[in-house]
C-alpha cells in the first residue's frame, strides 16, 4: 500500500506526540531547571555524609533490635492509645458542633461581609499552621497532658469541617434561598429549613473521615507533651528502647487502619 | 389592594431594569406580565417582596409601603405575599408535606419548625391543598423523586398555604411542556380566583397569557407600554411590546393529541402575525 | 383574606418518621453525647486550668507584640531549607510511589500477593504521621535535613502512591486491550497506553502533595529533623514570644504561597 501525500513534493506530513508541556523550549528548560535543582541542594544543604553512611548500618542494628518487638509493657501502651482515642473521640464531637457556626460565618451568601471576613479569617488561619504548632501554643497555657491535645484536635477539626460547610453552603442554588426567604421565615428557620438538609449528607460524612484523621493526629501531638501514644513514643526515643518503639509504631498502624476500615463503613451505610 | 408607586430599579452597573413604573391591582384579578427578555418582568416580582430592592418608588400592599419595613416588618410582610418559582425552588432533600408547610414558617415559632410539630390547622390545610392541586397522597416522597409539573404543584400549595393577600409567580411554565403548563396555569387561575387573591404572574409565552389572564401588563425596557384586559391584545400591540423580538417564537407548539380551545384561538392570532401588523 | 373552611376529613396529625426512625435518632443523639462525655471525662485533664486560661492568653499575645523585625534575617537560610526538604521529600516520594502504585491496582498487580504487598506498604506508610517517621529517621541519620527529606519522603509514597493507584484503576480498559491485541509489550503498554491516561493525575497529586509537604517540613524541626521548626521550637522554649510572631508570620507566608501555586498549577492541568 502506497502512503497517501497531500503535497506534490511527496513528504509525509509531520506528526507530534501531544505532551503534557507543549512548548518544546518549555519542557527543556523545566528539565534543566530540575536537574540544576537536584545539584544545588544537594551542596548547600548541611549534609553530614559520614553521618548517613552510618546511619544505614545504624539503622539495620535498630530493625535488628526492633524485632522481635517487645511485649512486656503492652499495659503501658494500652493506656497511651486508650488515651488517643479518647481525644480523637472527644474532639470530633465537639469539632462537629463547633464547625456548624463558623463554617455558617463563612458563607459569602448567608452573612454581611465582615462576619464572612471574619469567618473565614479564622478558618484560613487554623489551616495554615501544622497541628503541632496548635499543640505547642496550648501545651504553652494548659501544660503538659491531654487537654492541650482534646484542643488541637477540635481547632484542627472544626477548621477542615468548617471550610467544607461554608463551600457546600456557598455552592447551594441560590433560588431555594429566596424561596424560603419570600416566605417570611426568620434567619434561623432558614437555617434549619433550607440549610440543614441541603448539607447534612456531607457534612455527616466529612465528620467522620475527620475522625479517622483525629485518630491520626492524636498519635503526633503527643511529641510535644500534648498526651496520647504519641507521647509514649517520644519517650521510648528519647530513651533508646528502640524494641518498645516497634511495637508503638505496629500498635499506631493497626489503630489508624482500624479507623479507617470504620470510618469508610459507617460512611457507607450512610449513604 | 396592590399599589406600585413610581418604581424604578438601576442596577450598579448603570442598567436600567425599572423605570418609573405605576401600577394598581385593586381587585382580586390574575394580571399576566408579558415582555421581551430584559423587560424587567422578573425585577418588578422581587421588588415588590423586596428580594431585589428597588432603588426608588413605593410598593403598597393593603396601604402599607414595603419599602420602608424594617427587617422584621418585611418579614411579617412577606408572609403576607406567596411567591412561585420559575425553577420550583424546593428544598430538594425534604418531603413534600415539608415543603408545602414551609409556607407557614412566618407564623410559626423555631422549635415548633425543628420538631415539625405544626398547628393541626396547617397540617389540614396543607393535606387539602395537596389534593386541590391532584397531588394526594405525595406528601411523604422526598421532593427531587418528583416531575417538573408536580414539583411546581407542590410550589404553588407551597405559596397558597401562606393564605397571602397577593400571589406572585415568576414565570411558572417555563421550563415545562405546554400540556404541562396549561395545566398549571390552569390551578393557578382556579385558586386565584376561588380564593379571591390577586396574582402577578410573569409570562413569557404570550398565548398562556392571553388565554388565562384577565388583564395584561406589557413591559419593555423597563417601561409599562401596555396595560389592559386581555382581550384588548392585539397583534399591533404585541409588536409594540416586543419591538424587535419575535414574539409568535414565545409561544410553544403543540402536539397533535392536544385539542383545547386554546389551541385554535392561538392560531387564528399566529396567523395575523407580526409582519402583517406592520402593514 | 380569610383562609377557607377546611372540612375535618383531612388528617390533622403529621409526622416525618415513623415512632421507630425516631427512636433510632434519639438513640444515635444519645450514643454521640455519651461517648463525647465518657472520653472527656476519662481523660487526665486538669479542668482548673481552663479557670485562667484567658488571662494566660492575654498575657501570651502581648509578648507576642509587636514582632522581632530583626530576626528575619535568621530566618531566610532556615526558610530555604524546609522548601527543600518539602520538595526533594516529594520528587523522592514519587518516583518510589510510581512503581508502587502498579502493584498495588487491581488491573496491573501481578497476583494477589503482589496487591496485597503494594497495599501494605502504601497504607503503612500512610497511617504514620511525617513528623514520627521524624522521630525514626533522626534517631537513623542523626539531626538535620535529611532525615527530614527521609521522613516526608516515606509519608508521601502513601498518599502519592494510592491516588496513582486509583486513577490505574479507572483507565479505561479498552485501551490496554487493544494494544495488547497488536502484539505490545508489558512495557510499550505501560508507556503508551496508560502513562499518557494517568500523567495528568501524577503530575496534579505531586504538586498537591508538596504544597501539603511545605506544611509538613515547618514542623520537622521540631524534631530535630531540619526546617525553620528547629528556630520555632526553641524560640517557643525560651519564651522569646516575639520571634515566634515573626517566625509563624513567615510560615504562613510560605504556606499560602505553595498553596497558591499548587492550586494555579492543578488548575493548568485540569
């Protein structure tokens, strides 16, 4: 079979691959920029090769010595991750009920504007700093022990909560608002009636994957003094009782697929 | 009953969307209001509840101005007016009792509305109402399992429950078959008048208009350039009203199963059309 | 307008759930509550404390103010250190997660024992936090910046790896079986038939990661794993309230920055 051509000098027509990057010029110059990259951070970074030379037969010692993991203490371990759960519990809870008000200041459709500034101040705020830094203002002010950790937690949570509930609220068709509204009915039984059952499905949802993200965190604000397994395992560090760590750390996994598996079946049986 | 008073509405970016309209509804009559797009059909029904304030001008209800209620005020007023959607506007998620008790939300107290424990007076009427408009025996299907015909009854036993003194309809058959609307409009004309309530309904389709309506306001640019019985229309005066547009395109056609008498008075006014009128 | 006389047929009684949808709502109230309060109160918390809280955070964000101008100057090398540990620990995550991810989806895992593997190590890796794989790769390489590109590296292929995974899952099969119709080989179908259907969620999950990862790499430090949490920690400890404005000052800066291109970023490819 004869190729087929357009032109009368014979020449095939041309034909690209369509990249994700189009521009030829583009591409090489990210790639330069990439490998440019990799090779400056690599000298200015405070890298101690001996160090990490060492570290990775240091590191076969301590797997060595993780395994077998060590038993004696589950009682110890038991009270950490009992205390986890607790907090995750506590703070998911309370982190429903908080995030219904804010999450209702930051709806542009809902409020005037400076509550709406105001609301969603507060949520960009608690979301741009890592929980651990949540953990260390109220380590700070309430000392050491799980009521600085019940506190992150519900901060973290209302926030994440909050944002989704001001989007969904913002996304509402607007029509059923006015409907409601034409009625006479006040600010709160709009709420209750045109609000409410436009975003419960979600919100119901999204309360429970944020449990199973608290069960995460507990296990970390531990590390700055804020209660839960997490502080076990910083002690367990800090003290070379590397087998104990294993054990946490197998302990943190279980707990966290644990959470996980439940929280994916109760959202399922809500829908 | 009605009284619009000098309205005009000019929005921030310079349209003009009402200019100085004067209008007065002082008998329990259905008044269609026809117009090209743009006209202000749908600004004039929001400014007279106040979901869009009017820039200047007053609204009288029963010889109280809406315009100077205050929040509270405007509340109570509003549960005095019903108002019908052209996009249903129901809270898709709830039933259709609660929906249709939604209209009573201004004269109840907020747990009353949480607990759903209405007056047995509403709960009656609402059960009445839902049989008046063919919808027995609905009222416990969640509203988005319904059609666009029925979830627009439940919209106007919605506004109906209310027992307003004015009922306000922003294009109810729009998006709906013509079957579908005419019967609509149909229930519409029926408890307006059983209930001896004025109602503004906001139509696009001409023929609609003329067929159900008693009186006819025509809008363009803002302006009231019509505003009479309905069977003073004539094709002149629709091209009056619709200038450039087209005004036999509004007008939805049938399928051959249908033989209302509409049909054919909308035929013999299609046949005159606009080109003839301007010879 | 008088309302019409309603005749008495009409039910008068309505009611939204049945008495036994209404018992199980109560009942789920109920379970909620009590859980919220059991763990409350079996927690060791020191409920006296909550009596001058406010007075404890008053007087904190006084310190707080005004901000040590003069210390931004301490801050840029450390700046410049968590945006490298954030995306050195990314590019490292992906191109692990990569293969990872055909292991662990349905349609190009070998057998079930090569899924279930894929699967562990990617929800393993998940279900530690960044700042505990810190703590492991601190005690492993000693302080600094590598164990903090070490730890975010071993978080990321978790989340990486299981959204390339799914988008595997969701290729479009008749693709793969049309080019395995022609001859193809594993590889040549791997490259042209489901790379170019998944590039763009690689490329979007990468750029989403590492602006989760900048969030990350502020803390490591606290830890002893690199990044401005290292200056953050022990302003914090020395009560310098002061440089701590200045030091959250600039970490919000960088998170909104890194947000702001990743979203600018995901939306380009979408």
């Amino acid at each position: 079979m004869t190729p087929t051509t357009t032109s009368n000098t014979g020449q095939l027509p041309e034909w690209q691959r369509i990249k994700l990057i189009q521009n030829t010029k583009t591409r090489w110059f990210l790639a330069g920029v990439v490998v440019l990259y990799i090779i400056v951070t690599l000298f200015t970074l405070e890298v101690d090769w001996s160090r990490i030379a060492s570290g990775l037969t240091r590191a076969g010692k301590m797997f060595a010595g993780m395994i077998p993991p060590d038993t004696s203490r589950l009682q110890l371990m038991f009270n950490g991750i009992l205390e986890s759960v607790q907090m995750a519990l506590a703070a998911s809870v309370f982190g429903m009920i908080l995030a219904v008000p804010i999450g209702i200041c930051g709806a542009s459709n809902l409020v005037p504007k400076p509550v709406y500034i105001f609301g969603r101040s507060i949520i960009v705020l608690t979301r741009t700093f890592h929980e651990i830094i949540i953990a260390i203002f109220f380590v700070k002010i309430f000392g050491f022990g799980p009521l600085a950790g019940v506190l992150t937690l519900i901060v973290a949570g209302t926030s994440f909560i909050a944002k989704m509930v001001a989007e969904d609220i913002e996304n509402m068709p607007p029509g059923h608002l006015e409907a409601i509204r034409a009625t006479g009915a006040s600010f709160p039984k709009l709420l209750l009636y045109c609000v409410a059952p436009q975003i419960l499905p979600r919100y119901l949802g999204v309360s429970i994957y944020r449990l199973d993200a608290n069960i995460r965190h507990s296990t970390v604000v531990g590390i700055v003094g804020a209660g839960g397994i997490g502080q076990t395992l910083a002690a367990t560090f800090s003290r070379y009782d590397y087998d104990f760590s294993c054990t946490i750390l197998i302990a943190i996994v279980a707990l966290v697929f644990l959470g996980e598996i439940i929280s994916s079946w109760i959202r399922s049986y809500l829908r | 009953m009605l009284e619009l008073r000098n309205l005009s509405k000019v929005y921030p970016n310079g349209t003009k969307a009402l200019d100085d309209v004067c209008l007065t509804v002082d008998q329990p009559q259905v008044v269609a209001i026809i117009g090209p797009s743009g006209a202000g059909k749908s600004t004039i029904l929001r400014c007279i509840n106040r979901l869009v304030d009017s820039s200047s001008g007053q609204v009288l209800l029963n010889g109280e101005d809406i315009c100077s209620l205050s929040k509270s005020g405007l509340r109570k007023a509003r549960r005095r007016i019903g108002m019908i959607f052209q996009e249903y506007n129901l809270v898709e998620r709830l039933t259709v009792m609660e929906n249709v008790l939604s209209g009573r939300l201004g004269y109840v107290g907020f747990w009353t509305a949480y607990r759903r424990k209405f007056p047995a007076e509403d709960i009656r009427t609402a059960f009445e109402l839902l049989e008046r408009v063919g919808l027995a025996g609905t009222q416990n299907a969640r509203a988005d399992a319904l059609s666009g015909g029925q979830r627009q009854r439940v919209g106007i036993a919605r506004a109906v429950i209310q027992a307003p003194d004015l009922l306000l309809v922003d294009e109810p058959t729009a998006s709906l078959d013509p079957k579908t609307s005419r019967q609509i409009m149909r229930i519409l004309v029926e408890l307006s008048h059983e209930r001896n309530t004025p109602s503004l309904i906001n139509i696009h389709d001409v023929r609609l208009a003329q067929t159900f309506a008693d009186r006819i306001i025509g809008l363009c640019g803002g302006k009231v350039v019509f505003d009479g019985l309905s069977s003073q229309i004539t094709p002149e005066i629709l091209t009056r009203i619709y200038g450039e547009e087209d005004w036999s395109t509004t007008i939805k056609k049938d399928t051959p199963e249908d033989n209302d008498g509409a049909v054919q008075a909308s035929e013999e006014l299609k046949d005159q059309g606009p080109e003839q009128a301007q010879q | 307008m008088t309302r019409t006389e309603t005749s008495s047929r009409y039910p008068d009684i309505w009611k939204k759930y049945t008495p036994v949808q209404t018992l199980l709502r109560y009942v789920g109230y109920m379970i909620a509550v009590f859980i919220a309060v059991w763990a409350l109160s079996d927690l060791d918390i020191t409920w006296f404390y909550f009596l001058d809280a406010h007075v404890q955070v008053a007087d904190m964000l006084t310190r707080m103010w005004p901000p040590d101008a003069a210390f931004i100057q301490n801050l840029t090398k450390p700046l410049v250190e968590t945006i490298h540990i954030a995306t050195l620990g990314t590019a490292s995550s992906v191109v692990i997660a990569f293969p990872l991810a055909f292991l662990a989806a349905r349609n190009t895992t070998y057998n079930n024992l090569t899924w279930f593997i894929g699967r562990l190590i990617l929800v393993t890796s998940r279900s530690v936090n960044t700042v505990v794989w810190g703590l492991l790769f601190v005690a492993i390489f000693g302080p600094g910046p590598v164990a903090g590109i070490w730890a975010i590296a071993f978080r990321s292929i978790g989340f990486v790896g299981k959204l390339i995974s799914e988008a595997i899952e969701e290729i479009d099969p008749g693709v793969v079986e049309a080019m395995e119709a022609t001859g193809a080989s594993r590889l040549q179908v791997l490259m042209i038939g489901i790379l170019p259907q998944v590039m763009p969620v690689i490329v979007g999950t990468t750029v989403y990661r590492w602006d989760i990862n900048i969030r990350e790499s502020t803390v490591l430090g606290f830890v002893g794993a690199g990044g401005i949490g290292i200056l953050l920690y022990s302003s914090i400890n020395q009560f310098l309230w002061r440089e701590v404005t200045v030091t959250l000052i600039a970490i919000f800066g960088i998170v909104v920055l890194s947000e702001l291109i990743s979203a600018t970023v995901r939306k380009k490819i979408s």
